[in-house]
C-alpha cells in the first residue's frame, strides 16, 4: 500500500507584490522593443532633438536605408506609441508623440 506523499507548495514563505498590471507590462514591453533596434534609437534621438517634425526622406538619406525599411522602423515606433506621423502630400513627418508618459519621456532622456 503507497502513502500519499503531501505536496510541496514552491514560494509560499514571503511572496513578492507584483506591482504593475499585465496590460501595463505589455506596454512596457512594446517601448522596450521598440527602442531596442539601434536605428529606432537613433531615430528617436534625432526626434527627440528636433523642433519641427521630421521628413521621411531625411531619414532615408541620414541611415543610408531604402524608404521601405525606414517606413518598418517608423511603424514599430508608432505601435509602440513613441511616435505621431502626419501626411504632406506624398510625404510623411514624423515627431515623438505628444502624449508620451513622464515615464517613458524621462527614459528617453537617459537614452537619448
């Protein structure tokens, strides 16, 4: 006849407060990606530094990069909510989003 053998219940001593929501940790997660690519960065910076908004075109000659892959990297930052494009004509202009929490402003500050 077998004995039951009680189960060990792992992390029960002190467990630790988890202080951010899932839906918070997603969007974490997104900025982090998407300044993680050293091209976005330096994008971001540039923006950052910039008073007016951005020329797709100027990214396209500063990065030596085809249209098509400034517009992927462009992408990933606005899904991410770093940046804002408006359209002129055929061009589009790009600047870091107005609505940026302190949070993340201040990470860019560290960064770029």
């Amino acid at each position: 006849m077998k004995t039951a053998v009680p189960e060990r219940v792992k992390g029960v001593c002190c467990p630790p407060s988890i202080p951010l929501s899932i839906a918070k940790v997603d969007a974490c997660v997104d900025v982090l990606k998407a300044l993680a690519d050293p091209t976005r960065l330096q994008m971001v910076g540039a923006l950052k530094r910039s008073s007016q908004p951005v020329c797709i075109c100027d990214f396209t000659a500063a990065f030596d990069l085809s249209q098509p892959t400034i517009s992927h990297h462009m992408a990933k930052l606005r899904d991410a909510g770093l940046v804002e494009v408006t359209k002129r004509g055929i061009w589009a202009y790009y600047r870091l989003a107005d609505r940026l929490e302190p949070r993340t402003r201040a990470l860019l500050d560290v960064l770029v």
